[in-house]
C-alpha cells in the first residue's frame, strides 16, 4: 500500500486513486524519467507526493498533464511558451483568445523557419546541380562555401548569423554561380 505524505494528502484525496512510481508514468507516456524529473525541477509537473519509501507517486491528474506537456513539445511549442499553455489550460475561467494569440504567433514562427529552410533547399538544390560530382577539382559548393566565409565580419562569430541571413546571402550567391 502507498502512503502519501502529509503535504500531498488533500490533493491525492481529490485525485483517483490510480498511483505510479514514475517508471510506470514513463511507460505510460513514453517521457524518459529524466525528461520527468526536468519537467519537475522547472515547474511543468507539480512535485509529485512520496511514499514512506521516499518513491515520487504520480496520479491521473500528474499524467493528464504529462501528456499535455508532451503533446505541446511535440508541436514544438518552447519551455516557456508551454509553461504558459499550461497556465491556460488550468485557468478555467480563460479566454481562448489568449490560447489562441498564443498559437498564432507560434505558428508565425513556423512559417518563417519554412521560409528560411525553402530558401536554403533551393540554394542547395541549384548547387548540386552545378557541381559535375567528377574526378575535378573545381567544385561550385566549396567554392560557395568559401566565399561565405570571406564575407562575414570578423568581429561577428559564424554562430550568430541566422539562417535566413545565411539562407539570402546563398540565394545572391547563386547569381554568380549561374
């Protein structure tokens, strides 16, 4: 028999009485136990209630909202962006404006990245094709290569252009290749 403990009694009361270790919440959901664990330590899950053995004891409502979590990452919705579906989801008196502004602009983020990610496709598309794939050694993808990294500043790490710089500075540079 699992008991709870004293700071968790009143809510495990409200809950069905359907208890998991969290082995058995990870079964169920297929979130490793660290992944868990992750999601307790920054405010995702509630700190489950323990057991006398000190096991962390998950119920119905630890699952639901699991599982929600879940399903936001899976949309690619952020930590942040999540942690305040979450918020929604349990605030009954919400509007769904909110969720859906919300939503929205996630959305916009998306078609931007689809945006970036046609632009570099078609960069390297046009690349491939140029290249003859032979025994020369002249070849039109190191030599795009090359010139993009004569062009970025000195002072400005690679890792800070974004993709979609890279991605109209490789679409300019196919005038040239042509």
């Amino acid at each position: 028999m699992v008991v709870i403990t004293q700071n968790r009694r009143q809510r495990a009361a409200l809950e069905p009485m359907a208890v998991m270790n969290i082995g058995a919440l990870a079964r169920r959901t297929g979130v490793p136990a660290k992944t868990i664990r992750y999601y307790e330590s920054i405010g995702l899950l509630d700190r489950p209630a323990r057991s006398d053995g000190n096991y962390r004891v998950y119920g119905e409502r630890d699952l639901a909202t699991l599982r929600f979590v879940q399903r936001a990452r899976g949309l690619g919705f952020a930590i942040k962006e999540v942690a305040n579906l979450l918020a929604l989801w349990r605030d009954r008196r919400r509007s769904s404006a909110d969720v859906r502004a919300l939503a929205a602009a996630h959305l916009a983020e998306i078609e931007g990245k689809l945006e970036e990610l046609r632009a570099i496709r078609a960069t390297l598309r046009h690349l491939v094709e140029c290249c003859h794939g032979d025994g020369r050694p002249d070849c039109p993808i190191i030599d795009d290569l090359e010139t993009a990294t004569r062009d970025i500043p000195a002072q400005r790490p690679a890792a800070k252009r974004t993709a979609s710089s890279a991605a109209r500075k490789s679409a300019r540079d196919l005038s040239r290749i042509s």
